[in-house]
C-alpha cells in the first residue's frame, strides 16, 4: 500500500477561458500542511485517437503542422470529444472519417491514458480500427491542413524507433496496437 496522500484542493478559478483554451489556477494543501497558490492546470477536452488499418495492412496516418512544436508530425489521426457526453468510439470514428475520409470496419479500445497530469486533466482513448476503408474526401475544418500518409504496418515500428513517429500519445498507440495486431496473430 502506498503512503503518498493526494493534495487537498483549498479552491480553484478559471483564469483564462477561450474557445481554444482553458485555464484554471488551483490553491492546494500538500500532504504536510505546506500550501501551494498558483498551481495551472488546463482544462482540455478528452482525445480519441485511432491507429486504422487498410485490407492491405496499411496505417492510416496522418502529417500535419503543429504550432506549439513548429513543426510538421507524424501521428495518428484524432482530436477532441465534441462534447463532455461524446464517447471514445464514437470521436474516433468521426475523428477518422473527418481528417482522412476512411472509415473502419470495427472499433476496439485499446486503452486510455492520462496525456499530461501533471498540467492537464484530460485522457486520450486510443482505438484500432479495423479494415479501413477510404468512403469519401476528407473533411477538414478551416484552420486545418492535413496529408494523409498510408504506413505499410510492417515499417510502423521503425518510424517509432528511428523518432520520425515522435508524439507521445501516437507512439503509446503505435506500440499498443502493434502489440493487438500480434496477439491476433496478424503480425
């Protein structure tokens, strides 16, 4: 049993609060009565992501720019859950269809994680998607610029790897599903 205790939160307030971006500034009791005044945390939509592949054991994936990293990614197709109500599956299925025009022929969650709880309380749902096939042009919003880039599974590990595959929830999703596709004997 572990003897770490959680911190007590005194209060909270929102800071900032845009459509992009939300922020809010806690006060909290350490567990030895030391208090903490301006801890940040950003309040972030949860994330879907979805490692899809085609009949002819290709990755959809995607290439686009990021700002906060200035530059241009390797990574899994996804983003943000519309709503608090929105599932996972349903935000990656929309997610997919929306960023690359494909869709999958079946959903799998293969897990959820914290993306960053040290600053952010949010969870990104990470989802295989199987048989994808591609049913239409994509549907970007304005502000996006997306290439669709299609990763023969088989060198998918190696761009992890070489770091050509270098966003965190991307490579935990490349590795899990790389991990499924093995146990079902695909790989």
């Amino acid at each position: 049993m572990s003897s770490i205790k959680p911190w007590r939160l005194i209060r909270s307030a929102i800071v900032f609060d845009e459509p992009w971006y939300r922020l809010r500034r806690d006060w909290a009791m350490l567990p030895d009565g030391r208090q903490v005044d301006d801890y940040y945390v950003s309040l972030r939509p949860e994330v879907a992501l979805i490692f899809a592949f085609t009949p002819e054991d290709e990755v959809v994936m995607v290439r686009q720019y990021k700002h906060g990293a200035g530059r241009i990614l390797l990574e899994f197709p996804g983003g943000t859950f519309l709503q608090a109500n929105e599932s996972g599956e349903r935000a990656a299925a929309r997610e997919l269809v929306e960023e690359t025009g494909y869709v999958a022929g079946q959903l799998d969650l293969l897990g959820v994680a914290w993306d960053d709880p040290t600053r952010q309380d949010n969870r990104i749902h990470m989802y295989l998607g199987v048989h994808a096939l591609r049913v239409q042009a994509q549907q970007l919003d304005t502000h996006e610029d997306i290439e669709v880039v299609l990763v023969p599974l088989r060198r998918l590990r190696q761009k992890c790897i070489n770091g050509e595959l270098a966003v965190t929830g991307s490579l935990a999703l490349a590795f899990l599903g790389l991990d499924a596709l093995r146990e079902r004997g695909k790989l």
